[in-house]
C-alpha cells in the first residue's frame, strides 16, 4: 500500500503538466525497432556472434565517420582507453596528464594500464583541459596528454597538439562524449594518434548494452589493437602480445549499423535543442557551460549534455524534479576526491575549478528526440523555481 498523499505532494502533482525525463532511450528505439530487430534476426539466422563480419563492417563504417583509416571495436570505453594506452606502451612508471572533471574510467583506465594520472585543472567557463596548465605538470615520466571533450565539446586539440610535440608526448583523445564534433577538417578521436569512444546505451551512439571503439590512423597500432582485445591473437591459439577478452558483440555492432547513418539527424536535433535551452535562459541567472565556440556554426560541440552552473544546485535541482524535470549531475565528485584515489594525496583545494563546478554544474533533460514543449517546461519551471528564491 502507497503511503497517503501529503497536502503538498497533492499540489506538485495535480499542478503537473508533463515529466520531462533526462534521457529517454524508449522513444528512440521505438523509432528504429523495425530496424533493430531486422538487423539481430539476421545475427540470428547466421548463428555467428563473435568478430563477424557485422563487427568489421561497424569498424570500417564507424571509422569513415571520425574521418580516420581504421577503427578497432571493443568491449567498453573504458577498454578503448586501457587499450589504447597499452598499445601506446604507456604503462608502469610512466605519467598520463589528464583531467579531474570527468567520468571515473578516464581516470582509471591509467592506473589499470599501470601508469599514475597526473590531474591539472580544467578551465573556468569551458571545463576543459587548461592548456596554461598542462605544461607545468610535465615532468620527465610524462608519456601522454589525454583530454575529454566535456559534454560533447572539443578541446583546444590545437594548443594541445602543439604542446605535445613540442615535448614529445602522445595524444590520447577520450571522445566517449563526443562522436562526431569537429573543428574544421577534423573530428573528435584524431587529432591525436589514438581516438576513444564509448557506446554505452546514453552515449550519443548508444548500442544496447556496452561497447567501445578507438579509431587511428596508424596501421600497426590498429594491427595490435585488433590483437590485444582479442587475447593477443593474430593466428588462432598463437598470441603475441598479453591481450585480453574486449570485443564488441556482432549483435551490438548490428544495432550500432542501423544507428550510426542517424548519427547526423540525431547531433542536428541535440543541437538545436540546446540553441533552444541557449536562447530561452538568456536573462535568468544561470551560465551555460561548455558553449560551443559559435553558437551560429556549433560544428565542435555534439552536446551529449546541456549542462548549467547555478547557485544553490541540490535545492534547485530537487524542485525541478517536484515538477517533473529529471535532471543529472556530471560529475558530483571530482576525481580526485574519490575514496579510490586518495592514495594520490591530491586533497580538496587542489583543483579549485573542477571543485568549484562539481557544487554547481546541472545538467538539463537533452535527447534527439526531445520535443519543444518539453524543453519549453523545463525552463519554464527553472524561471519559476529560481524566481520564487531570489
Ligand atoms: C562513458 C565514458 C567513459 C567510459 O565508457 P564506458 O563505455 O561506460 O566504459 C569514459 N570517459 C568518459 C568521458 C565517458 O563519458
């Protein structure tokens, strides 16, 4: 039996009109599920689900999408990072700079490829890597950068790539965030040798269930990393390097097919949504983070998240969700304040922006198929909510 109805949850729930969910992956399967099943049955009537020709198709095809010449599919994003790191001979001993301000496995895929992750500060406003940063935390075990692009958004690939010559370090993209964001002739995952991507259900390619990719342009790279996730075969029961078990499904490269030519319609639909978002917070008292460079031509952000900085985030955010606005926070917890890495000795103060935005980032409800009265509510009920506590 459901406890009786209070006055007040009475109110919030008569007063609602719609809810609004963060992510809603229903409507979009609904969408395709002709597709989808045409594309398993057929995985089926083959009777063959490991490294099959479906797998390889999804590669050359995922690959042709980042504009790079190969692309080796795996089992997670965390594996594309650990893999990639290991096929770049990053290992015990050596330092990876990256960033606080992201998702755990960024971090973790370091220390499980055996190196340390040397943490710098993201910048104000962007969440990036601060590039200003990156150089004094160079030391002589350095062996790679690798940024995030935050919410979908590019990093400055640029300044990063420069760095990185100019000492002689790799370039290790985490593009789990962000299929697809370009900057001029290049797209996310190969600015730098090696280009990771995750297709965790939510990711803007989601399959269903996990999945990960790294895409290079580098034929012996490519070459290993279709060993090492495949027990370090190249010959049935020969093994030449100390590979693992990391390939994705034929039955999730088959659903990944039938996605990955809506990957365009779909990263135009969360791009209009956020100009929308953009456009109707104007005058309320919230900062859109992680912008696109120019919001006319938003080319480099693929806007896996929507995310604002407001005052008061926990109390606000639990009257949006009294109101039917699901929201999400990315991330409540910097990276190094994780009980897992307290053995890297980096307290609070460390990192004071990644910090600061951890208190204050929200991320609003943004999926392709969103509709314009939903994402009209939400900022209807956060000018409401902010109103009545100003
Ligand atoms: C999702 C994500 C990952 C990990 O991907 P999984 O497929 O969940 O292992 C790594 N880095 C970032 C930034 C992510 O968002």
């Amino acid at each position: 039996m459901s406890p009786p109805l209070t006055d007040a949850t009475k109110t919030a729930a008569t007063n609602r009109r719609i809810v609004v969910p963060f992510v809603d992956l229903k409507t979009q399967s609904d969408l395709i599920a002709d597709e989808i099943e045409g594309a398993i049955a057929d995985v089926f009537r083959a009777g063959r689900f490991i490294l099959t020709e479906e797998v390889t198709a999804f590669e050359a095809e995922f690959a042709n999408y980042c504009g790079a010449k190969h692309a080796i599919s795996v089992n997670s994003g965390f594996d594309a990072l650990v893999l990639a790191l290991r096929v770049a001979g990053i290992g015990p001993g050596d330092e990876v700079i990256t960033v606080p301000n992201s998702f755990f496995a960024t971090a973790a895929a370091v220390s499980h490829a055996g190196a340390t992750p040397v943490f710098v500060d993201c910048e104000p406003g962007t969440l990036s890597i601060d590039v200003n940063h990156v150089e004094s935390a160079i030391t002589p075990r350095t062996r790679a950068i690798l940024p995030v692009h935050l919410f979908g958004r590019l990093a400055d690939m640029r300044s990063l790539c420069a760095l990185a010559e100019k000492h002689g370090l790799r370039i290790i993209e985490d593009a789990a965030q962000a299929h697809g964001a370009e900057d001029l002739e290049r797209s996310a995952g190969t600015f730098g040798e090696l280009g990771c991507f995750s297709f965790y259900p939510t990711k803007n390619l989601g399959a269903y269930g996990d999945g990960g990719a790294i895409v290079t342009d580098d034929g012996k790279l490519a070459d290993d990393l279709g060993s090492l996730r495949n027990y370090g075969e190249r010959e049935k029961y020969h093994h030449h390097l100390l590979g693992v078990n990391s390939r994705l499904d034929a039955l999730q490269a088959a659903i990944l097919r039938v996605k990955l030519p809506r990957m365009f319609a779909w990263t135009e639909a969360r791009r209009r949504v956020a100009a929308r978002y953009a456009e109707k917070l104007e005058g309320l008292p919230v900062t859109v983070m992680a912008p696109p460079r120019r919001w006319e031509d938003p080319c480099d952000h693929v806007f896996h998240l929507f995310v604002v900085e407001l005052d008061d985030r926990d109390e606000v955010r639990s009257a949006l969700a009294a109101e039917g606005v699901q929201t999400g926070v990315h991330y409540p917890v910097p990276i190094h304040l994780q009980p897992a890495y307290h053995f890297l000795g980096k307290g609070r103060g460390s990192f004071p922006v990644a910090e600061r935005s951890a208190d204050r980032l929200l991320s609003l409800p943004l999926f392709p198929e969103i509709t314009d009265e939903q994402v009209d509510y939400v900022v209807d009920v956060l000018a409401n909510i902010l109103a009545a506590r100003s």
